[in-house]
C-alpha cells in the first residue's frame, strides 16, 4: 500500500511538472507575440469645459438671457431659418443681377445676409471656440476664408461688399460648428448647401456671370494674378472642406439617431454633440508592457481574439444636467496593431534586424534626401551656368534612386492596418492632391527634362514619406530615428524647395528655370479669362506652405510615438436642449440656477 502510494505521489508531481511546464511555454509564447503588439490610445487627456459661457451671456443680465433663450425656442429661431433661406436667394440676386435694377433693396438684401449668421454665433460656446483656435486647421481655413469673400468684395467694387461680411461669417460657421450646440441641426442642413453654392462662385468667377463685376490685376513681383483667380482658388479649396464636415457631421449625426432609436433611455441622443473640427490625438502605446491579457492564442486571428477580449469603449457616466462637460471618445472598437504585419513580410523583417541592412537605409535615406536639396539648388540658381548640367544630372540621378530606395524600404515596413488608416484620412488625401498637382506643374514648367524630372520625382517621393510616417510602428522608427532625423529634415527640404519655386515662379524672367504655358483660357460677355501653368503651380505652393508648417511643429516639437494624421472623433453632452427642440423651454432653468 506505501509503494502504490508513493508511485501515485509521484505520478502526481510529475503531472504538475509537466503542466507548469507547458503553462511557462504557452506564457512565454504569448509574451513573445504580445512583445510586437500596439495600442492606439490618447496621447494628452480631453479637455474639460463650460458651456454656459457664450458671448450673449456674458452681454446680457441672467434674467434678460433666459427670456430671450424662450423667446428664440418659440419664435425667433425659426424666424432666422426663414431668413437664412431668403439670404440664399439675396445671395443669387448680388451675384446675377445687375446693380441698377437691385440697388433700393440691396441694404435689405445686406441686412438679410448679416443678421442670422450675427445672432447665431452668439449663442456660440466661448470655451469650445478656445479649443478649436488651438487646432492648425482652424487658422487654415479661416484665412482661405477672409480671402475668398475680401477678393469677392473687389470684384463686387460697390455697396454689395457689406454682404460680403455676413457671407464671410456664415461660412466661417462651419469651422465653428462644434461650438454650435443650439442650433447644429439647423447648421448641418446649411453647411451642406454651402458648398454647392461656393461651387456656384467658383463657376460665376470662371465665366464672367457675375452682374457689374470688377475684375482687377494683382501684380505680385513678375507675376500677374486676377481677382477672380483668387476667388476661384479659395473657394474650390473651402469647398473640400465644407462638403469634408457636412458629410462627417451628418453621417455622425445619422449614427446618433440610430443608436437613440435602439436606446431610447440613453443620454447619448439627442443633446450628444458630435464634433468635427476637435478631435483626440492618438499614440501607439507597447501592448507587450500592459498586463497580461489572458489565455488568447495568438496567431492570424490575433485581432480578432483582442477584439472579443476587449470591449467596445463604453461611455462614463454623465452629468446630464451640469453645464460643465468633457470631450469624450465616440464610440469605436480599439484598435491593436501587430508590427509584424508589414506590407512585405518574411526574410525583410529579418533582413532589417541585421546592422549592416540598417545602416545601408539610412545612408540611402541621408544620401536621397541631400541630393534632392541640392539637385534643386542647382536647377534653381544654376540654370543658366552650362558648366553645372553634367552635375546636375549626377545629382538628379542619385537623389531619385536613393530616395526611391528608401521610400520602398519604408513603405514595405508600413504596418498595414495603420496605412489602411492613414490612406482613407482627408488630411494625407488634401496633401496627396497638392504635392501631386504640383508636381505635374513643376514638370511642365521645366519642359519635361530628364535630370530636372528625376528632382520633381524624388522630391514627390519625400513628400509622401511624410504621410506615411503614421503607419510605421515606433520599433522601427526608433531604430531609424526616422521622425527626427528624415521627418524633420524632410519637411524642411519640402517647404524650402516649394517656397523656393514660387519665389522664381514671381520674380521669373523670360529667359527664367521655368516656361510657363496657357492651360485654359475663356472669352464670354467680352472678358477672358486665362489660367497658366504658373498660376497653377503659385496657387498649389501657397497651399502647401500654408498647410505643412504643422508637421514642421509637430514633428519638431512633438512626442515620437504621437501620430501625425490617425485620430479619433470626440464629441461632447450637452444638458441644453436646441432652440428647435418642443421640450427646451423645461431645460432653461440651467441657466438660472
């Protein structure tokens, strides 16, 4: 009995043995697949703010505030609709019909256009419109803006340049839509209608349809620019941006309804305000030093195993009725991201481990990157030295290939759910557009020559290195100090050149580096209008240079691990009902609390 008790003892231990034994590899195995796993989370915490502070409150006594928040929820507001929707047509009657004809009601015409766009931005959130002034894209799009409806008050050159102010204010709502938590339901279905009317402008501006116009040069150095070529830039450009925030507006706001409609209970319905211009910025964060996340066998269902782990990211508890909120994450899965999962995995992966594979990309990299700054150095200010074409080509010929070299590199070692990200982002799209479009000007200006083609090329091949740079993981990036050592200097190379470019492209002379050709021209009503090459090239250079000074900061002055262009929609409660809503008359006691 002893010896059969002994022998099961032992079997016993040895059972043990051999279960912590595979319960250490399997651990280990796990560690070692969670080693190459990351997390997209916050990068600084959402900010905190009050939204009874608003311009009118602050003008006005409480009490008076109150009456007149009732009197905008029962008549006022609907009055200012109405009134909005005539201005449209005022709009059409400035635009189409000559002066003479309109001149007695044009200040009514004025005033309809002024007053609503007035009122509304005064019931505005004061600290909202802090935030949003804090975000690059705000100032952008303002100053696109105030010089789309400035250059159409020159070309009006008469009494209908006031309207020009209210119209310039209704359009710069839509850049502060996120502060318009009391009308934004009204504010959607006006901004979508928007851009098909700076369409309209555009189309006017192009064919001379505007009544009584003024169309004056501008003189800028060399370079002769009409108003209504500014007019046309600023506005095709807002447009992308105005129809960008009305469909994002809306389809988020189509997806609150849906999810009220499911959870009718929910505080998540109607008085949820979902943003469009603030947003959270996000950083990869190392899954691998987090605690352990369970028994999950990693392996081609990774993702989906940490999905099921993982909740949907559920929304804190709300004060429903406090006027001071926070920025919130909208709902959405979390996102972990495998670094093994590049474009063109297998012997590369390894093959980038070795010493000697790093260094050969970053001199490829410093060598790609010089050359193209000097390649264009010397077609710039050496163009007329025949003594400097043979380096010139030398140049152009080893900064396309190095740069290519290592864009290839850098592209294949691209995470693929993070470039999935990154090349359905509005921003890289915008960007992807411009460096594009002016490359192709850049080409045709300098005739198609091979060496100066080769420097067009490799200089579009940096340009979109930099939106790239979100769906490298940060393993990589370190090992490389890709965002400090190329990012940096990267966009330093791009905006110089580009500014550079639009420098001689102003103060050209005839026998200049580029030759400039007429792409269009329209002869109607007895005017013409006629786009050049270098028209073309000036407008995408100074959208450029006003657009990519925030990688320029960002990367100089930003965390490492901190993305560029991936982010992720907030949006904020608000406890006041909108001034359209049948039941805000109960919820204005907030205010005189």
């Amino acid at each position: 009995m002893r010896v059969a008790s002994f022998h099961n003892e032992l079997r016993l231990e040895e059972q043990e043995d051999i279960n912590d034994f595979v319960h250490n590899v399997e651990r280990t195995n796990r560690d070692d697949q969670t080693e190459y796993l990351y997390e997209l989370e916050l990068a600084q915490p959402l900010p905190i703010f009050d939204l009874s502070k608003t311009l009118v409150s602050k003008l006005l006594p409480t009490t008076t505030h109150t009456r007149l928040c009732l009197v905008m929820h029962n008549f006022l507001n609907s009055f200012l609709v109405l009134l909005f929707r005539v201005s449209l047509l005022c709009f059409g009657c400035l635009l189409f019909v000559p002066v003479k004809i309109i001149l007695p009601g044009v200040p009514f015409m004025v005033a309809v256009i002024v007053l609503p766009p007035v009122i509304f931005v005064t019931f505005f959130s004061l600290d909202i419109l802090v935030l949003l002034a804090s975000h690059y894209e705000f100032w952008f799009i303002t100053v696109l803006n105030t010089l789309n409806w400035v250059g159409l008050g020159v070309i009006f050159g008469d009494i209908r340049a006031i309207s020009c102010v209210g119209l310039w204010l209704s359009s710069q709502s839509v850049v502060l839509i996120d502060s318009n938590f009391r009308t934004f339901p009204t504010a959607v279905k006006s901004i979508i209608i928007s851009g098909p009317f700076l369409m309209l402008l555009v189309v006017c501006c192009s064919y001379n349809l505007v009544a009584d116009a003024n169309y004056p040069a501008i003189k800028i150095g060399k370079l002769t620019v009409q108003t209504r070529q500014i007019v046309i830039f600023a506005s095709s450009t807002l447009s992308l941006f105005v129809v960008k925030k009305a469909y994002t507006k809306n389809h988020r706001l189509r997806i609150r309804l849906r999810d009220r409609e499911n959870d009718p209970d929910s505080a998540q319905g109607l008085h949820t305000i979902p943003c469009v211009g603030l947003h959270a910025r996000l950083r990869l964060s190392h899954r691998g030093v987090k605690k352990s996340i369970g028994q999950t066998q990693f392996g081609k269902s990774t993702m989906r195993n940490l999905l099921v782990l993982t909740p949907r990211s559920t929304t804190p508890a709300i004060n429903t009725t406090s006027t001071v909120q926070k920025l919130k994450l909208a709902p959405h899965d979390p996102l972990f991201v495998d670094a093994r999962s590049v474009m063109l995995p297998g012997k590369l992966l390894t093959w980038m481990e070795a010493p000697y594979a790093q260094s050969f990309v970053y001199v490829a990299g410093v060598m790609g990157l010089s050359a193209t700054a000097i390649s264009w150095m010397l077609i710039v200010y050496h163009h007329d030295r025949t003594s400097s074409i043979d380096i010139e080509r030398c140049v152009a010929v080893i900064a396309a290939m190095c740069s290519l070299a290592f864009m290839l590199v850098a592209f294949s070692l691209a995470q693929r759910d993070l470039l999935r990200l990154v090349v359905w982002n509005f921003d890289v799209l915008f960007s992807t557009f411009q460096g594009s479009a002016l490359a192709v000007c850049m080409l045709d200006l300098l005739n198609w020559q091979a060496s100066a083609s080769l420097a067009v090329f490799a200089w579009w091949l940096w340009f979109h290195c930099l939106l790239v740079l979100d769906a490298l993981t940060p393993s990589l990036t370190r090992q490389l100090n890709i965002r400090k050592h190329f990012g940096l200097a990267a966009i330093v190379v791009i905006l110089g050149v580009t500014v550079g470019c639009a420098l001689e492209l102003i103060n050209a002379d005839d026998d200049g580096v580029f030759t400039s050709r007429l792409l269009w021209s329209v002869h109607l009503s007895g005017a013409d209008f006629d786009l050049h090459t270098s028209t073309l090239a000036v407008q995408r250079t100074i959208t450029i240079v006003g657009w990519f000074p925030r990688l320029l900061v960002e990367l100089a002055t930003g965390s490492p691990d901190q993305l560029l262009f991936i982010h992720r929609q907030v949006e904020y409660f608000s406890p006041y009902a909108t001034f359209s809503d049948p039941s805000s008359g109960a919820v204005e006691s907030i205010y005189t609390e």
